[in-house]
C-alpha cells in the first residue's frame, strides 16, 4: 500500500490544511495526531488532532455547563441558533462536499454533493420542528400536561460511510430539544465532522456543539461518562452493544443506529425492467458501504434468469473510479480494513465455486481500495454473501418460487433495518412488505427519508429511532404534570 504524503492536496483543492477539535467554543490543537488517508490513493491527505482524555473531560464539562443556558431558551431561540448554523454550514457546502469526497472516497459530483446537501437541509428542517405539550386532561378541577424536557449532554459517536448526514442528523434534534452534544466522528473521516464542528463555534454558544476526533477509546470513554445523559451512536452492530453495556452504568439513555442485511423481494409480476436500474443504485450506491443497501436481491424464479442479465448489462455501464473525477459513478471502498474483510468475502465467494457474472476480482496492484461492482448469481440461502452484511459493491440475486418460503427468509436474519418489495399487484405487495420484520419497509420505490418519519432498526440492526417526532422525543426525557385547579 502506499502511504505517501500529499498534504498539498487539501490546499490545492482550496481547503483548510488545518484540523482543530472544537472544545467550549474554541478551536484547540492536541499534542497528538493521526494521519487520514485518501481511499482513492491511500495517500495522506491531512493529520487529524487526537484529543486527549483530559480534552474530551473539558469538553464534557464544558458541555454541562452550557447546558444550564442553552436549556433555559426559548424554542424560538435555539431554532433560530440553528438555522444560523444551516446559514453558515451552506455558505462553506463546497468545501465540505470537497473534502467529503477526499476523506470518504464518494463521488464529489453527485452522492457527496447529496449528502451534504441533505445534511444543511435536514439542519434547516428540523430546527422548526417542535414537540407539542399534550393536554391530556382539562377540566374545571384538573389539568394534565405531557410534557418533553432535555437530558444534559449528549455523546454523538458517528461511523465513516456518511459522516456529514449522520452526523448533523443528531445534532439537529439534540440541540433543538435543548441537550449539548460532544460529537466523535469516525478516526477513518475525522475532517468533514471537525470542519462543521468548527463552523458552529461561530454561530454558536460556547460548549453547546463540540467536536473532538480520536480513536475509539474516545468513544468508549464517553459511553461511560457519568456526566453523559445520552449517546446517539450510529455503527455497528458489534460496537453498538458494547456502547449499551458501557452506558449501563448510569442508565443513560441510547439509541442504536446499527447494521442490517436489507432485502429487496421482486415478485413474479413485477413490471422488472423498469426496475433494475433503482435495484441497482439502491444496492451499490456509495458502493454498498450504507447500512440501508439492498444487500439480499430475492427475484421469482420466472423472471430471475431475464432480470440477472439485464442486472448486469446495466451495471456494466457503471464507473467505478477516483470520487474526484466528474466520470465516477461509484468511489473506493472508504478503509483499508473494509478492504481487507471484502477480499476475504470475494475469496469465499470464489472458492465456494458460486456464479459471478460480473465482477468477483479485485486488482490488489491498485493504489486506491478498488472493488470492481459483482454480482453472485443464485448462491445457496445459507452462503456468507447472503448471510453477512458485506458492506462492499458485491450482491447476490437470488431466486425464489414461493412467496411463503422468501418470506421466512429475509425474516430469518438478525438484523432488521429496512426492506422493499416489488410487484404489479400493489395490495398483495403491500401484504408482504407488511410481514417483513423490518424498522422500515417500501413498495414499488425504496429510500425515501424524511424529516417527519422516523428511522430505526428492529432486533440487532437498533434500538430507538432517528427523525420524525419519535426522534425528536428520543432527545428527551417525559415529564407528566397535574395541577389542580
Ligand atoms: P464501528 O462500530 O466500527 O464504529 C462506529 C463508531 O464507533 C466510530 O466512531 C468508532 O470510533 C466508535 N467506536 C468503536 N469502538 C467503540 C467503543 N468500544 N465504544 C464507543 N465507541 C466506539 O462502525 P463503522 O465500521 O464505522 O460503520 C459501519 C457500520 O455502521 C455498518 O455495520 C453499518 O451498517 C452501520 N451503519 C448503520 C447505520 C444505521 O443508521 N443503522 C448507518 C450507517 C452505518
């Protein structure tokens, strides 16, 4: 692999060669540091600081002190803090969608550029979203209100494959319900999170948003912070019950962003070829490495063999390259270690003599973490390609005869994030989609998100949700008042 060092390339793509964490309002270097890697080239592209553990208790405190002011606002107040910083992160979105792709490897023209749009709007969004005090009772001798009061300090703990949405996606809720957040992002994609992290100290109150990078003993340390009332941790699965163990400790509240093995289940009439192009991006997008891609195709046996050909015709055309190229339709694989655990799956995948159509070698000379786009034809139900969450550019395209028996199978798997189903007759699509034990569950179009819905995970794929008015009041404690009259 080579680790050369290119620290121009920031400053020549007109960025900050300079990362600070964000601690009570300040931007402060750290005594340590901790190269970041380009995946398209694995060079070093920036030196991240590595907070100490006498920096993130700071941050803490700091946190907690402002939380006695921030809490106190109005709505009113802290929305219009926020979309403040909507202003400001919008105002800087092309240097922040730049250095997404350089640190992330995805697409700069197109998923980066979504990402971060999506993530200023959902900021933009939220900060006008309210909680409603519930009247429960009103009555000449009595009053009962419900209301939602904020926890303290929240710790935010983010993962690599969407590091800007994911990561503005807590901030927004936490701090609109009136908690402060100490955020730690991925070590793999420290940049984009210290980079809005420095962008709210301009907008914002001293200790009420801030942002410190490190290894993963940093999160460890803030899952067992006894000043920490919350973690909102996105990743996966296997790190996700040590957050919940950890913060057994004080009770603290938790909601679990985590792994899933998504299916998608195309029924015998459905209108496929119109289809295999959605499928296709809905399963290779940022090349697989998201939690909600399609990760199990199931397609009927009478149309399998016409949709698989047509699957891989189209996803021929498809250009996996360097993110920084306006050609690349799909990036690097973001991490070496991901990399690596994706070559074992590819060896298994070729040693158990399965079906590749397209793809199934990756090119080891490459610089770059380049897994070529492949698609496994038919493996049998209990493969490790059909089992495991790859998170990588490789799906199987499975075939199935009976709808009771494809059922049984995407319900199966431990995880349970999202799911979709495919067909021409809409209500026996529905009854199935219905049945899925999954958080989330789409008909005839799949990955729509928004504001108002909320997004989460059933069995090991989480707990709690994102979004919608459920996510909001998962920043809260509830509070029932009675008061006589
Ligand atoms: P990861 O679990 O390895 O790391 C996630 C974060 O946890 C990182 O910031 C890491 O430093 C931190 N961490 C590691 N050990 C810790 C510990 N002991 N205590 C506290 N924090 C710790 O996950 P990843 O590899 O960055 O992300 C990929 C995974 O995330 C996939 O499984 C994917 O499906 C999942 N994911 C889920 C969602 C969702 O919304 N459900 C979204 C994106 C990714």
């Amino acid at each position: 692999m080579n680790t050369a060092h290119s620290l121009d390339l920031l400053q020549a793509a007109g960025l900050p060669s300079v990362f600070h964490l964000s601690i009570n309002g300040k931007l402060v270097d750290a005594d340590r540091s901790f190269d970041v890697l380009n995946p398209a080239t694995n060079e070093v592209i920036a030196k991240a600081p590595q907070a100490s553990a006498q920096q993130l208790e700071d941050a803490i405190q700091a946190a907690a002190q402002a939380f006695k002011s921030w809490s106190a606002l109005s709505w009113q107040t802290r929305s219009d803090y926020i979309l403040q910083y909507a202003d400001a992160l919008e105002a800087r979105q092309d240097e922040l969608i730049t250095l997404l792709t350089l640190e992330q490897g995805k697409p700069k023209h197109s998923q980066a550029k979504s990402e971060v749009e999506a993530a200023i709007y959902w900021v933009r969004e939220v900060a006008k979203r309210e909680i409603p005090v519930q009247v429960i009772e009103d009555t000449a001798e009595h009053v009962v209100e419900v209301h939602h009061t904020p926890l303290g300090v929240v710790g935010a703990i983010t993962p690599w494959n969407f590091p800007v949405l994911l990561g503005l996606w807590k901030v927004a809720p936490c701090l609109i319900t009136g908690n402060t957040m100490v955020m730690k992002p991925s070590p793999y994609t420290p940049l984009t999170s210290l980079f809005f992290g420095e962008i709210a100290q301009s907008v914002l109150p001293p200790g009420v948003l801030s942002v410190l990078s490190g290894g993963n003993e940093l999160g460890q340390i803030i899952t067992e912070h006894p000043a920490i009332a919350k973690i909102s941790f996105t990743g996966s699965t296997a790190t996700g019950k040590k957050v919940m163990a950890s913060g057994a400790s004080n009770l603290k509240r938790i909601t679990l962003e985590l792994g899933g093995n998504d299916a998608a289940v195309v029924l015998a009439d459905a209108d496929w070829p119109s289809i295999v192009k959605p499928l296709f991006w809905a399963a290779f997008g940022n090349s697989g490495q998201w939690c909600i891609a399609v990760k199990r195709l199931y397609v009927h046996s009478s149309i399998h063999a016409a949709f698989t050909a047509a699957f891989v015709e189209y996803a021929k055309t498809v250009k996996v390259g360097d993110g920084m190229d306006q050609a690349t339709e799909l990036g690097p694989i973001q991490n070496r270690m991901q990399y690596e655990k994706l070559i074992d799956l590819f060896e298994d995948t070729r040693k158990q003599g399965y079906k590749v159509p397209l793809g199934g070698v990756i090119d080891r000379s490459l610089a770059g973490n380049f897994v070529p786009v492949t698609v496994v034809d038919n493996p049998p139900e209990n493969s490790r390609i059909v089992q495991e969450e790859p998170f990588g550019p490789i799906l199987p395209v499975i075939a199935f005869d009976d709808v009771e028996d494809v059922i049984a199978r995407v319900n199966a798997s431990p995880y349970g994030l999202a799911g979709s189903v495919w067909g021409g007759d809409r209500a026996a699509a529905i009854a199935v989609a219905k049945r899925m034990e999954t958080g989330t569950v789409w008909v005839n179009e799949i990955h729509i998100h928004g504001i108002d819905i909320p997004f989460g995970g059933h069995k090991l794929s989480g707990m709690g949700v994102e979004n919608g008015q459920e996510g909001l009041a998962g920043f809260t404690n509830t509070k029932s008042y009675m008061f006589k009259k």
